[in-house]
C-alpha cells in the first residue's frame, strides 16, 4: 500500500500556485509597449475634470472661481506615475466629459490642450524623477475681435 505524504502534497501545491501566480503577473507587465493605467479619482475640484485616483491635490498653489456661467483655475497635482501614463490618462478620460483633445505639445514637458462650448482647458505635465505634476488650466474660450473692414483704423 503506497502511503500519501500530505505535507508533501501540501507543499507541492503551494509551489505550484506561486509559480503560477508569478507567471501570471510577469506576463501582465512583459510587454514594455504597455503602459499600466492610472484610476480616475471620484473627488473632482471641477466635476468634468478627470484626475487620476492617487494624485494629491495642492490647495496652497491652486485657485479656483465658479459662478453661474464663469469658471476659472488653475490647479495642481502631483502622484506616482510617468509622464507617459498621464498623457494616455487624460487622452482616455476627457472625451467622457465631452472635452475634444485640440492638440498636444511634447518636449520635455507635456501640454495638452482641450475644448468644450464656451471653455478651453490646457493641461500640463512635468515629470519630477517617478512622480508626475500636474497642472491644469481651465478658462472661458476667447472670442476674436471684429472690427469693421470698411473703416481704417486711426
């Protein structure tokens, strides 16, 4: 009769979960092409501005207005994440509070520049070592000047 060793079998399985579970997590982040998603936080300083969930929000260098048809800011932000991650963050997470991406500027900084209606937002990222900053803009859109043509200025 064959005897079971049960703190062998134990010990086995055990072995056998772990090395799965690393197989699993290198597979995840093996790809260097693939940039880990950043959270959108629930606590919003203006309701249609996503900010990731882990980025700290600093009053003492932040100002913000609102009144009935007017905003006004600028805020700021730092967290744990690369530059990259916070471009892809703001790419995925504005469109879902109808801001349309305007363009973006990259070199050394990065600034992305958003519309809606009346409003532009330019957001701006600074990478500081494995922290990013972020600074976000928002203001009412400026309309041009109209002058008459037929009129020389004087």
């Amino acid at each position: 009769m064959l005897k079971i060793n049960h703190k062998l079998i134990l010990a086995s399985t055990i072995c056998m979960l772990s090395l799965s579970a690393c197989a699993a997590t290198t597979t995840k982040n093996s790809d260097p092409t693939q940039v880990p998603m950043l959270e959108p936080s629930a606590m919003l300083k203006f309701s249609d501005i996503p900010m990731p969930a882990s980025f700290v929000f600093f009053p003492e260098e932040s100002y913000a207005f609102q009144s009935a048809g007017f905003r006004a800011g600028l805020l700021k932000y730092t967290g744990k994440a690369s530059g990259e991650q916070a471009v892809v963050f703001f790419k995925e997470q504005m469109p879902l509070y109808n801001w349309q991406l305007m363009n973006i500027v990259e070199h050394g900084r990065r600034m992305l520049s958003f519309e809606k209606e009346q409003e532009a937002c330019i957001i701006t990222i600074d990478e500081k070592g494995k922290n990013a900053e972020i600074t976000v803009s928002i203001a009412p859109k400026s309309h041009p000047a109209y002058r008459k043509a037929d009129k020389p200025i004087k």
